[in-house]
C-alpha cells in the first residue's frame, strides 16, 4: 500500500499566502496545474522551482485533502521586498 506521501492525487485548489504575486503567476513558476494528480514529491519540486525563481526569501507548504479526491495546497511565500519594490514601479 503507497504511503500519502508518495500517492498521487488531483491538485484541487492552492490557496496563496504573503506574496503580491497571482495565482497564476505562482502556478506558471512552479510548473504546479489545477486537477493534475500530485504527490509531496511534487509538491516539493514546485516548491523548489518557486525558490529557484529568485522572487522569493521563504517558500513552503502545506497541504490537506481537499472536499473531492484530491489536495489543497496553501503555499507560503515572503516576497523578496527589493525585487517586487522594482516591479510596481
């Protein structure tokens, strides 16, 4: 039996906390898609991809089951201040 770590289910919603950036934005850098199925491998590896962009001074994660048969994911991000001051401007 596969552990839920390693069991992949639909990407039902993610949930954006502590950036300026869209949904959409966060969704294109993480390579990370709405009804796809995921694991905590993947979710991870979007993370990552989410640090590596250089946006960001903290990423992370947590994710639930969500009200069908998939996950929620909320990220947590911390904008990095000096590149998003540049941007609005």
């Amino acid at each position: 039996m596969a552990s839920p770590q390693t069991e992949s289910f639909p990407l039902e919603a993610v949930k954006i906390q502590g950036t300026q950036l869209s949904e959409g934005v966060i969704l294109e850098l993480s390579g990370l898609r709405i009804g796809t199925p995921v694991n905590e491998a993947a979710i991870g590896e979007g993370c990552r991809k989410l640090q590596a962009s250089g946006l960001f001074q903290t990423v992370g994660f947590q994710y639930a089951p969500g009200p069908g048969q998939g996950y929620v994911l909320t990220l947590t991000l911390a904008d990095q201040t000096v590149l998003i001051e540049g941007l609005s401007k």
